[in-house]
C-alpha cells in the first residue's frame, strides 16, 4: 500500500452535539462518569484527575467536575479506529436546574472511513438523546444492563424493518400502535407475545427507542453498516435481573429472523 493510499485511509472524524436537559450539571456529570450502564453500557469509573486511568485503557486529560471532562485513548484495540477521544463540556442554566452540555468525539477512522463515521454519528444521536431519557425519567436510580445481538441473518439490508413489524409498529403484530408518532404511548409485543406497555421515545430507520414504567428498551439497526440487529436493556425495576431480560430478548429477537 502506498503512503497515499494508507493517508487516505487514516483519517481524522469529529462528531459534535449539544444539546439541554432538564438535570443539573451534578447530575449530568454522575451521569457521564458513574451511571453510564443508565444509558450507554456499564464502564470502569474514570480515575478523578487528570493522567487517572479510564475504561478500556483510556486516560483522562480534562477533570473539572462538573463542568469539564475529557478522556481519550491512543491504543483503541480496534482495527478500524487508532485515536479516540470523548469531551463533555457542560454549563448551568436555568440557576442550575437545567444543563446545557456540548458533546464532541473525535480521533482516527483507519479503515472504511465513510461507513464508520457515518454509523458512530447516528450512534451519537441515539445515545445522547437516551442520556437524555435516563437523566429525565430514571437517574439516579440504580441499573440493571443487558445487551444481546440477532442472527447473522439480522445483517440484510431490511433486517431492521422487520423489528418494527414484531414490535407492532409497523401494521404487523398484535400490539396495534402501527404508524404511532414519537412521544406516543404504545402497546408493542414483547417476548412470549406479551404485550408491553412503553413510550415511542425514539424512532427513524437504523434506531427504535421505547420506555416503559421501569426500563428504556433500546434497539439497534446496525445491519445499516453489516453488523447483527442488537437490543439493549437498562432495566431500573429493583427486582430486575440482567440474565432473564437477555434471555428473553434474544428469544424474541431470534424469532423475528426466524419467521417466514
């Protein structure tokens, strides 16, 4: 591979959102550095000070609770990615009961630069706005995460859709919420057929959010950049149990792609 090819190839990407939430800055930054499994997944705590050590071999750089934190890593461990680095800036609003944060990832796609960037941005959106869900609804309520990945028939290029026909939002099922608006209550078919009832919180092709009572049930249209249709569970009940919520929706995810 020439010089050219490989600079064509390693190319920086930064990836910049703000947004307001109705939490205050404490609770944003608990949030970020302690309640991640609340709605992202479950990491390592960052170390309070810059140099600290961070999840999967990252360093803190910036420490300024609550305002300011910065981490970042230059051994990714993925073949596809070298640098990344993670940045929330974070201000007072409304004498402290609303936030107001400024998100920025950034660092070096190695490798099929347009699909990666384009997946880790609409990934950003989705998990910003359950951010968001989670300080509102659910925060500081401890969570139980679970997380499980569909067949490798979930990698065609419709896999998605059919998620949205089993849950009963797309005219199929028997939930009965098809063409429901984000911000509706709906009734969607959950595992054994049992109807649940949720929020539409999120919704465009590659992302469905919904939350119920008790958990933000999160699901995954990553056959958008060949990857498995995957779910996530943040389940805040007190009597939640992470093995049960896998088990049962990777049953029912497994029978979506089993169908005819």
């Amino acid at each position: 591979m020439s010089q050219e090819q490989k600079d064509q190839q390693e190319r920086a990407f930064e990836i910049a959102r703000e947004f307001e939430v109705d939490a205050s800055p404490e609770e944003v930054w608990e949030a970020i550095t302690h309640g991640t499994g609340g709605y992202l997944w479950p990491m390592e705590a960052p170390e309070p000070r810059v140099g600290g050590s961070a999840a999967f071999g990252s360093t803190v750089t910036a420490w300024e609770p609550p305002h300011h934190l910065v981490i970042r890593s230059e051994d990714v461990g993925f073949p596809t990615q070298s640098v990344n680095q993670l940045e929330h800036v974070i201000e007072s609003r409304d004498d402290g009961r609303r936030a107001w944060v400024r998100y920025v990832h950034s660092g070096i796609f190695t490798d099929d630069w347009d699909n990666q960037y384009d997946g880790a941005g609409r990934h950003t959106d989705f998990y910003l706005h359950t951010l968001r869900e989670y300080l509102t609804h659910f925060a500081p309520r401890p969570v139980t995460f679970a997380t499980l990945n569909g067949p490798e028939v979930s990698t065609a290029p419709d896999a998605f859709e059919a998620v949205g026909r089993a849950l009963g939002l797309d005219g199929d099922g028997e939930g009965g919420s098809a063409g429901a608006a984000v911000g509706a209550a709906v009734g969607v078919t959950g595992p054994d057929g049992q109807l649940l009832d949720a929020v539409l919180d999120f919704r465009n092709p590659y992302f469905i959010g919904l939350r119920t009572d008790h958990a933000l049930v999160r699901f995954f249209g990553r056959n958008h950049w060949g990857a498995p249709v995957g779910v996530s569970v943040h389940d805040f009940a007190a009597d939640a149990d992470a093995k049960a919520n896998e088990l049962a929706w990777q049953g029912w995810l497994n029978g979506v792609f089993s169908r005819p």
